[in-house]
C-alpha cells in the first residue's frame, strides 16, 4: 500500500506533563482509518485528525459486539528513539482474534505499517520520563446496518493513540487480588482467548465487587469447576511455588499474553523451571499457608509486571513475600523494561525502532 495519504490537524491538542499521565485518558492528534467491504477487501488506508467516528445506531458492533482490539506500546529510549516491543506478535494476534470472532484478517505487514506510520507522526507524543510509553490501540469493529445476528460484510480497522503512565495508581506496587467463586470470565469453546470486547464486558461485575470488598483485580477461575487458575483481570497469572513457576496453559479461556510469552522466554533463558499447567486454586492457597508460595505476578503489555501482595479467597486473605515485591517478579520487570527502554541488549530481537517522521 506504500505511503498512506495523511490529512494533519489544524487544532493540535495541548500535551500533558509527563507526570500527570493516567492510563488511556488523552488520545493523541491523528488515527488511521481503512475500511472492509467484501468482494472488495481492505481499502481506503489514511491518516486523518482524531475525532468522532459516525455510526447508524443499528450498527451490528452495537448491538451485537462483534469486535476485537489489541494493545501495544512505543517506548522513547533516553537517545530519543522510539521503539515498538513485539509489534509482529501483536498483529499476529489481532488476527487470531479477528479468526475466532468471524472478522476478516489483516496482512500482518499492513498492520505494522499503520504502527509505522502513525506513531511516526506522533512522534513528539511518546512520553520521556521513565514508565511512561505511548499506548498504541488497534481496533476493527462490525459496520454492517442491520440487526440479524451473523458475522458482518462491512468492517472498520482504526489504530488510536494513547500517552500512558502506570496502568495501576499504585504504580509498581504489590496488589490485592479476588480469587472470585462466584464471577466467571470464559469458558472452553467460548471467546476468552480473542481480545475481543465482550471479555472485558464479562470482568465488569466480578471487577467492580472484587473493588467494592477492598482489592484492586479479581482473579479469575476456570469456568466450568472453579478450581483452576485462568486470569487476573486483564492479566495473565503466574505463581512461584517452591522452586517451580506456574502459569495456566493456553488452552482457549485465555490470552496468548505478549509479556506472558516474554517473561516465560526470559525465565526459561535465566535456567528456571517453568510450567505452563492447570494449577486450583486451592494449590496456591495451600501454598501460601505452608509458605512455599514464593511470588505471585500478573503480566500484561499494560502493567507489565504487577506483583501481588494479599491473594483473597472464600473470606481467607494471604499475604505473599510479605506483601513486598518479589526478587524475581522485580527481575522481570527490570528485564522487560530495560529492553522495552532500549538500556539492555535484545537476545530475542522483540524490539523495533520507528521511523520518524519529520514536518
Ligand atoms: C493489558 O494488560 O495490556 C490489557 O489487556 C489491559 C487493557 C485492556 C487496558
């Protein structure tokens, strides 16, 4: 597709400090825009200033949330470089996301040039200080006008902006986490494994009592006995045990997180034994009493690393590594980010340097 056609802002919107940076709440100057239309294919690639999108109110994506969405991040590196962390894998993803909820793929290098080409015009919207990063938001929805329930002939794919801060206000800290036995977020045969709207409609009522009773995300469990470990909010889960690390198996409830990958690399690169198995609840628990449990983390692109301090569950509250961050969970962090930031060297090649566009 080359060069996309750019159409630049004349009202550019005044940048926030560093500093004030919350998670996905100021949207940048520009987006892109291509369109789907079958018997057509994809067309129409832009850039165009951020705005409202016009839609019929009998839109299928709605009514009935055919739609999926993925999430990565642009890192400035202190020579002032803009780097992408595993860009490739993430529009690999979109497109298993876009296979399981019957949407049209996406050739991965088309995504990647809208990456490109977007944040390369941006450029001057990717945060400085340390743990900031620019949120990058590829999204594709159901356009088609009509209220039948089947997959769409019409779609929109549009990639927003975001300058991000830490995604928990506490920052790096150790979380309290629900292990939840009554809200369940997906089931085998079901959607959990696209990143699609309707899983994050699902964690809505399970995360606002896990709130409402004084913890910060709810853990998910398997939907079908409730025994088994799925996932922590909008993360993947993995606990240390003796001198095991544990992380449910990808076995269709849950994401094929990109930092869920990176860390399990990285631990299986530093020696450790690392186990992608089923894991109850009560294992943990259990665990946690006889003080065998070690660490416990979640990951995910948008907190990276989120240690957890008090795991809760049936009325019972444990406290893990004394509620501190963990040694490992702190190593992890610091490898993915020092990668991420450009400071340490890249073994796996996950990063990508943005070309910058100049004018
Ligand atoms: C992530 O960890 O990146 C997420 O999936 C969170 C996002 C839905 C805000």
């Amino acid at each position: 597709m080359g060069q996309f056609p750019i159409t630049r802002t004349t009202t550019p919107k005044q940048k926030p400090a560093d500093d004030a940076l919350a998670f996905g709440k100021v949207l940048t100057d520009h987006m892109f825009l291509m369109e789907y239309n079958e018997g057509k294919g994809w067309h129409s690639p832009r850039i165009v200033p951020y705005g409202p999108l016009s839609l019929d109110p009998a839109t299928s994506v709605l009514h009935y949330g055919q739609a999926i969405f993925d999430g990565l991040k642009a890192f400035r590196s202190e020579d002032g470089r803009i780097r992408l962390f595993r860009a490739d894998r993430h529009a690999e993803r979109f497109n298993r996301s876009a296979k399981i909820m019957c949407m049209p793929e996406l050739p991965v290098d088309i995504i990647r040039q809208s990456f490109d080409a977007l944040v390369g015009l941006e450029h001057d919207w990717v945060p400085r200080k340390p743990g900031t990063a620019l949120y990058i938001r590829p999204t594709i929805i159901a356009t088609d006008v009509m209220l039948g329930v089947h997959p769409a002939h019409s779609y929109l794919y549009f990639l927003i902006l975001s300058p991000v801060g830490t995604y928990y206000k506490e920052g790096v800290k150790p979380v309290r986490i629900l292990a939840s036995d009554s809200h369940v977020r997906a089931v085998k045969g079901g959607t959990g494994e696209a990143k699609t709207a309707a899983n994050y409609a699902a964690s809505l009522a399970g995360q606002r009592d896990a709130e409402a009773a004084g913890y910060t995300q709810v853990l998910y469990l398997d939907g079908v006995q409730r025994k088994y470990l799925d996932e922590v909010g909008t993360m993947n889960i993995m606990v240390r045990i003796g001198d095991e690390v544990i992380t449910p198996p990808l076995a269709g409830t849950i994401l094929d997180g990109v930092t869920r990958n990176s860390a399990l690399q990285l631990m299986r690169d530093w020696g450790l034994t690392v186990s992608e198995r089923p894991i109850t609840i009560d294992e943990v628990m259990q665990a946690g009493r006889d003080g065998t449990l070690r660490e416990m983390w979640g990951t995910g692109t948008a907190a990276v690393v989120s240690p957890v301090g008090t795991l809760g569950y049936k009325g019972e509250d444990i406290t893990i590594n004394g509620g501190q961050t963990g040694e490992l969970t702190q190593k992890l962090y610091d490898t993915i980010t020092g990668i991420q930031y450009g400071r340490s060297n890249d073994p796996h090649g996950w990063t990508s340097l943005v070309p910058v566009e100049r004018g």
